[in-house]
C-alpha cells in the first residue's frame, strides 16, 4: 500500500521573480507588488507539487512518503536530488534509520525509485516491528535559471492572465486560449506513471 506524500520543508525561493512577473504584466512602480506576488504564488501553487497540475516540484523542496513494506520505493515528485533518509520501527518499538549508502536513485523510463544497490538488502523481517517505513527525500530544479523557460513562461501567461482579469467571468474566448497555450507549454514537462 502507497500512502500520499507529505510536504516536509516548502520551496523558500520562487520559480519567477517579482521583476519578471512584473515586466511581462507590463507593470512599473511598486503599487501592485504584493498583488503579482500573490499571483506568483498562485501560479506556482497551481503547477507545484503533489497536487500540482505537473506532478513536480518546481523550486528545492523536501517530501517524505510511508510505505508498509520493503520495496523498491517510488519517488512520486521529482526531479529527486537526494536521498535524505529511510527510517522504519524494528521490534522492541525503536525508530530506526537506514544507511542511504545502501541505496541508490534510479531513473527509470516512467518512474523514479529509491533502490537497493547490488549486494545490500533490506532490512530482515525479524528486525522490522509494526507500522510504516518513511522515506524523505529532496526534489526540485537547483534554483530558478534550472526551471525549463516553457513552464516559466506558462506561468507568466497565467500571472498576466489573472492580473488583467481579476473577476472570475469572462467574456468571449480568451479563456480557453490561455487554456490551450499553458496546457501546451506545460504538457511536455508533466510526471507521467503510476
């Protein structure tokens, strides 16, 4: 059984910057900041994460996700850049951590899974008590400059979008043309798989 993964530590920086939000809405001055900030967050909060429409994560962030057994683990949010931990309960009710050098991240064709290297092997069923096993791990682009410039500019699109149009009834078909060309911008980078 998969259980959903936790948020652990959010991204501390964003994908886009104030200026750039701003130039692309065309904005000088300070007056709207803290609105195109609001709508940077947005933006981000709509293509970000597990419930993100992409199914990854943008900027450095940290997950963790409980397993009932030993496996080769999913990494379901990606791109995966560390290993941080694997901790399970033995027998006697101890937290126990295992050694990330036995394992290695592999990138397969439709998932990423935390894996066992050669010659190592899990913990035994002996050793291992009652409840889950959690995996933590870091993923996202390095900084902003890494995040793929068709996923920046899909969010652009939706920040101008929003900033022009602040009532959510429109008029006339710029709605599914917006629609359309983020859905294109976006579709190459979402997570396909399980």
């Amino acid at each position: 059984m998969k259980f959903a993964p936790i948020l652990m530590q959010a991204p501390t920086t964003l994908p886009i910057s104030l200026d750039e939000a701003k130039d692309h809405c065309r904005v000088g001055g300070a007056d709207h900041d803290s609105t195109i900030e609001a709508l940077i967050e947005a933006a981000v909060g709509y293509l970000d994460g597990y419930t993100g429409v992409l199914g990854k994560c943008l900027m450095p962030q940290t997950w963790a996700q409980e397993f009932d057994c030993w496996q080769d683990f999913p990494l379901c949010l990606g791109p995966v850049t560390e290993l941080q931990s694997i901790s399970y309960f033995d027998r006697d009710g101890t937290e126990q951590a295992l050694n990330v050098e036995t394992v290695r991240i592999e990138r397969r064709v439709i998932e990423t899974v935390a894996a066992l290297k050669p010659g190592k092997s899990w913990p035994d069923d002996a050793d291992f008590g009652e409840g889950l096993i959690t995996v933590t791990w870091k993923a996202g682009y390095v900084d902003a400059a890494s995040v793929p410039p068709a996923i920046k500019h899909a969010m652009k699109l939706l920040i101008g979008h929003w900033f022009e149009n602040r009532e959510a009834v429109i008029v006339g078909s710029i709605n599914s043309n917006l629609q359309l060309a983020v859905e294109s911008l976006i579709a190459p980078h979402r997570r396909v798989g399980p």
